[in-house]
C-alpha cells in the first residue's frame, strides 16, 4: 500500500531572542552636600555615564539621575549583558613593500605584524584606489558587562569634581563631602569593587531623621526608590520641586499673601532636602519699617526664606516661609524656632540700617580713599572718579543737549561707590547699589540719581535685569568699562576658565546694554578714554598695553558681542565673524554691526549671492598671493572690454555703495555689490590675470585690489562660508 504523499511543514525560522538587557544601579551616599554642589554633579554623572558606556561599546536604554543633599544616584535601563563586537582594521604597508620578489615577507611586513599584536600570515591583503596593501583586522568579541563594570564605576565616580573638596580617610580621595556608603548593582546583583576605599553593596540609608537607622537593602531601582519614600526621602528632585510649590501655593492661600517668586531660592530649597516641608512663619510689623530689599535678603541669604506680599496692598508682609528637612508631629517647634532665628536677624539689620542713616552718603564717599579697590589700582574712590569722568563723556554723547542728564551722571557716580562702607552693605554685599538708592533717597538727592545708583550694577547676572533709565545705563556701562580696562592695564586678564574679577560678566553686560538699551556708541572711543584715566593714575601697566590695549580690549568685547548675537539674534557664525573682524580698527558701534550682520545674513539667501562670493574669493586670493608695484589703474592698459566694464562698474556700484554705507541702509549698499557679480564673472572668464606683460599683470591686480577693498569696506567676505560648497 502506497504511503499518502504528504507535504512537509516548512521548518520554522528560528529568531534570535534579543540581547539580554538589565539595569544599573548607582548610588554614592554622603554626607549632606552644600545645595548649589547638588545639580551640577547630577549634570556631571549623567554626561560622564553616557560618554563612558559609549566609548565602552555599551548600548542603553536610557540613562536617569536623581540626588538629594545625602546621595547621587544613576540609573541605566538596558545595559546590555555583553559589550558589542567590534572589527578593528588598520592599513599598513603596500605589498610591494611588504614581500620581496620571492614572495617572502619584509622586515616592513613583520615589523607591522608585531605591531598589530598578529602573525604574518593572518594579514590580509587588500586592493585600495592606491593599489594593493596589507591590512590588520582585528576582531574583539567584547567581555561581559559584569566584569567591565568594576573597571568602569571607579572612573565615573573620579569624574565627579567640586568647586570644594575634601580628603576624609586614609586613601587620600578627595570628594566635596566624607563618602559614607556606595550602592552598586546589576541586574540585581552587586558589582564587587572598592572606590575610595568604600566596598559597594546593596544597602543605602534613608532620611536622617525620619529614615531610623536601620539601613534598606535593595534589589532594583523600583524597590530602592520605593523603600527610601517609606524612610522619608523623596528620590527625584523634580518631585520635590512640585511639592514644594505646591505647600507653598497651599499656605499663600491660607495666610492671604501671595509668594516673591525666586527660583534660585526654590533649586536652594530643593536641594537642600529629602523630604520637604514648608512651614509659614512670621515677623514683627516693625520691621517693615525697614526697606523690603534688606528685609526679603535677610530671609533668603542668611535662613533660605521666602518672603511673601501682602495682596492686596502688594507690599511685603510679617510672614514668611521655610523650607523644613522633615515632616514632625512637632511642627509648632520647628516654626517657633525660625521665628526666633529671624528676629535676631532682623533685628541687626534694622540696627546696621538705623546706624547708616546717621551718616549721608556724601560724608561716606570721602572715606573712600581707604578703601582698596585693588592692590595694584588703588583705592575705590579713585575708581569712582574714573568713572564719574567716563559716566560725565557718555551721557554728554548719548544726549548732547540734556544738562540735566549730564548733572544726573555726574551726581550719582559722585555717590556711587559709598554705601561700601555701610553697616548694611557690610552684612549684605548683594545688596551694593540697591542699598546706595535708598540711602540716596534718605539724604534728599533726586529720584533720577538714586535710581542711577541703585541700577549701577545691572545687570547682576548674565541674563538679569537692565537698567531702566538712561543715567543707570550709562554709570553701569563707564563702572564696567573702567573695571575692564583697568585690569587689562595690569594684565589681570581672563584665561581659559580663569576669570577671577568676572571681566567676561562685565563685558556681556555692557553688550547687552549697548545692544538692548539701543544706545549707539563708538565703543573704541570710551576705551581709549578708560584706559588713559587708567594710566593718568601713574598705575604701571603690561609692556605694549599702550599700542596694543585698544585691540585686545575690543577682541575682548567681540568675543561676548559673537556669543550674544550667537544665541540671542540666531545669526550665523561666519557672518558674525566677517563682520568683526573687518571693525577692529573702526570705531566700534555694536547696534551698528547687528545691522551689518542682519543685512548680510538677509543677502546670503540671493541666489546670486553664492556666485559673487565664489567670484570675490578668486579674487580676493589672487591679490593676497600674487606681488606687485600697485599703481592707480590704467585704462589705456585694458586689451578686453571687460576690463573697462569692471572697472567702470567698481566706481558706480562703489559710489552707490558709499552713499548707502553713510545713509546707514546696509541692504542697498549690500545690493550694489551683488550688481558686480556679472562683470566680475566675464573678467575671469575673458582674461588671465597673470598675463606675461608685467605691466597688464599689475594692473589687472590693481582692478582685482579695487574690487577686493570694495567687499572689505563692508565686511571681510573671505569669512563667508559658500552654502552648499
């Protein structure tokens, strides 16, 4: 009997099940680091992990981090159980050189052999455009992540650095706090290794206070941030951030106040606690009476509180809010104790306040001549005429006909420096300037001078707020200056990450004022004039600060002009670039060159811009390269019409140029040099500038040197980047 014919079942493919995958865990716990350490470690190891993994040939998913005041934390999903394979293959010698005629190998063949850590006969030889050539390959199968991470977790941990550290035990590491215990696990299991003489584990510790001293011991990510909510410690700091500002939305509702929004004091506030709890407290109203800037840095430099503002008057109310580590049944206490601690801050600061209105202003800026501004600059009263006189030119400049801002400048720089030697600067150096307006205002002086006063060290930081008025512009712009100038004369310069006297704050500041405030100023003049009060001083300067000051100040500003008009106006760096380094030696009004930049931005979109440039460029290097007598242009000596035709439409579309240039219309002027852009393409295309007679040779470059000056009158074009090209 015949067996049925039965069709086979297709065998079934077999499909690789995907990389195993688990998850790291990495926890440094310390004690408590200062708040403002907190976040940029976190920034530090996550950066740190992710460039680790990859030079490691480690895959992830993602990689997390989270931190409170007493740990660092790092989380990667899907490590992979194995480092990727990799193929390495290095070119040596040709096989020419590497085999003699019999076929054996060289000492070049062997020599790179050896090299490769191979044998001879495991090279390769391989055909390349060059022709034949022995090729090395390597293959590396990779190790597994458990053995790799040992070697990898002590490296991460060295790349966290602080501002301050310390050594705290006998191996000598230095870390910004005493490293108490390390948590390290994979997949579940520990990774056994020693950093800064610490063994890694499985168990962490949780909140001081609400935490017991029991340790938790942990499996995973999930049941270590689980457990450590139970022992009191909220892990993600952004957590703790919403929680924060939702108590504190909770209590300004309940007390009937609204909140002085601060971030800075909110990232103080997160990262100087595990389980946040706010507290509102209160004041006597007799401290109102003192000025709400003294009142509110009170609370937040010295005890880390919010103020609040009574809403409907808007002025700042008797209360405030802390920000307590704990969550206790005990909270009156905690309360009580803030309390307490305030009113014995408050109290100084009325005393410093009450002391400092018995002495005007005026009387103080006389005592200036005994304080040192800087050992090598003398003292600040002499600074605080420099800048008067400075503060005196700009205002006289910005507004020719305006006495009365003249007198206003004159005044409030006069004033400028003296609440340094108040009781209440003394105590609160941030509140420099701010402190000088009210006192200002105490002693009678006018509302335009004490606000000049109060506004002279606007902006306070990188991104802060401007002076409002034109007098407090202009004393902020002549302070800066002067401080800038100033150091340069002593070659007190910033260098690399070095910039002990924050020159590079100072001259972002003034371009943002410049920029922003829309105050048009030749800036190479207030230079020039900055630097010679300097040196009227009899303050002795660098070698070659005199010939060389007013460049290396100016690149100086340009550095912080490019990096402003980067980010802020979105320009392109090779236009910004063209346009600065043609105005070094020009007087210098940077809302003059946004303009130029603006313009030149705009025409690189033509389609026949990126043709002209491609024509000014072959230009432009033949004039660099080639020498020659440069005479004036001949045009007897033309033997093309196209040499007359550039030359003719060089002096047309250049008088076009000028008249825009002088009108301020920098799209016109811009416009009449892409008009060259045809005549410029039939020269090229009907003469050879390099002609054998001499004399057609050098006037062919002279015309090419007419052109190269027209470009450059405006911007450096050899900056330009051709797009596409």
């Amino acid at each position: 009997m015949k067996r049925p014919l039965v069709k086979k079942k297709p065998r079934e493919q077999k499909t690789r099940s995907p990389k195993p995958t688990a998850e790291l865990l990495f926890e440094i716990g310390m004690e408590e680091l200062p708040f403002e350490f907190v976040a940029p470690a976190l920034t530090v190891l996550r950066e740190s992990a992710t460039r680790l993994f990859q030079d490691a040939r480690l895959s992830f998913g993602s990689i997390k981090t989270y931190g409170t005041p007493r740990r660092l934390v790092l989380v990667v999903d899907e490590l992979p159980a194995h480092q990727t394979a990799a193929v390495k293959e290095t070119m040596g010698p040709s096989k020419v050189v590497a085999f003699d005629q019999a076929g054996q190998p060289t000492k070049a063949a062997m020599g790179f052999a050896a090299g490769q850590g191979v044998t001879v006969e495991g090279l390769e030889i391989r055909s390349t455009p060059k022709g034949e050539y022995l090729f090395a390959v390597k293959r590396d199968a990779g190790r597994k992540t458990a053995t790799l991470l040992p070697e990898l977790l002590p490296h991460l941990f060295e790349t966290l650095s602080f501002p301050k550290a310390m050594k705290w035990n006998e191996t000598g590491v230095r870390f910004a706090r005493p490293v108490r215990w390390i948590v390290a696990l994979f997949g579940g299991k520990v990774v056994p290794v020693q950093i800064a003489g610490i063994h890694t584990g499985n168990r962490t510790s949780g909140h001081r206070v609400m935490g017991g001293r029991k340790p938790l011991t942990v499996r995973d990510f999930k049941s270590y941030s689980k457990g450590l909510e139970k022992l009191g410690v909220m892990l993600d700091p952004e957590r703790r951030r919403a929680a924060i500002q939702q108590q504190i939305d909770r209590l300004c509702v309940k007390a009937g106040v609204g909140l002085n929004a601060d971030d800075a004091l909110l990232d103080q506030a997160v990262y100087t606690t595990e389980w946040p709890c706010a507290v509102l407290g209160s004041f006597k109203p007799e401290y109102l009476a003192v000025p709400s800037d003294i009142l509110i840095t009170s609370m937040k430099e010295h005890q880390g509180f919010f103020s609040v503002r009574d809403k409907k008057s808007g002025k700042l109310a008797p209360h405030f809010i802390a920000i307590a580590n704990n969550e206790s049944k005990k909270m009156a206490l905690i309360r009580a104790g803030n309390e307490r601690v305030l009113a014995a801050r408050l109290a100084d600061a009325k005393f410093f306040f009450d002391e400092d209105r018995k002495m005007k202003l005026e009387e103080r800026g006389r005592k200036l001549t005994g304080v040192t501004f800087h050992h090598k600059l003398g003292t600040m009263a002499q600074k605080q005429e420099r800048v008067k006189k400075l503060a005196e030119a700009l205002a006289a400049h910005l507004s020719p006909e305006d006495e009365e801002l003249r007198q206003t400048c004159i005044r409030a720089a006069s004033l400028a420096k003296a609440d340094l030697l108040t009781g209440i600067v003394g105590e609160f150096p941030e509140l420099q300037g701010v402190m000088g307006g009210e006192y200002a205002k105490y002693d009678g002086e006018s509302e335009a001078v004490s606000q000049a006063v109060r506004e002279q060290y606007l902006p306070r930081a990188i991104e802060g707020e401007l002076p409002k008025t034109v007098a407090g512009q202009v004393l902020s712009l002549a302070d800066r200056l002067d401080t800038i100038a100033a150091f340069f004369h002593v070659g007190m310069v910033p260098t690399g990450s070095e910039d002990p006297f924050a020159l590079r704050r100072h001259a972002t500041a003034m371009v943002r004022i410049l920029l922003e405030g829309k105050l048009r100023v030749n800036l190479g003049t207030y230079i020039n004039q900055a630097m010679n009060h300097v040196s009227e001083g009899g303050f002795k300067n660098v070698p070659g600060f005199e010939r060389e000051g007013l460049r290396q100040i100016t690149e100086f500003v340009f550095e912080r002009v490019r990096h402003y008009v980067r980010i802020v106006q979105g320009l392109r760096d090779d236009i910004i670039d063209s346009v600065l380094k043609s105005a070094y030696d020009t007087s210098v009004d940077l809302g003059d060159l946004v303009q130029k930049m603006k313009a030149l931005e705009a025409v690189t979109r033509k389609p026949e811009f990126d043709p002209l440039i491609v024509g000014f460029k072959r230009a432009h290097r033949l004039v660099e390269k080639e020498q020659w007598e440069r005479q004036p242009v001949d045009a007897t000596k033309f033997q093309h019409p196209s040499e007359s035709a550039l030359h003719q439409a060089v002096a047309e579309e250049g008088a076009k140029m000028g008249f825009a240039l002088s009108m301020g219309d920098y799209h016109e002027a811009l416009n009449a040099l892409v008009g060259l852009r045809p005549v410029i393409d039939a020269f090229f295309e009907a003469v050879m500038v390099n002609a054998d007679d001499q004399a057609i040779r050098s006037n062919r470059l002279t015309l090419l040197k007419e052109v190269d000056e027209l470009f450059m009158s405006f911007a450096d074009f050899s900056q330009v980047v051709v797009q596409g090209r």
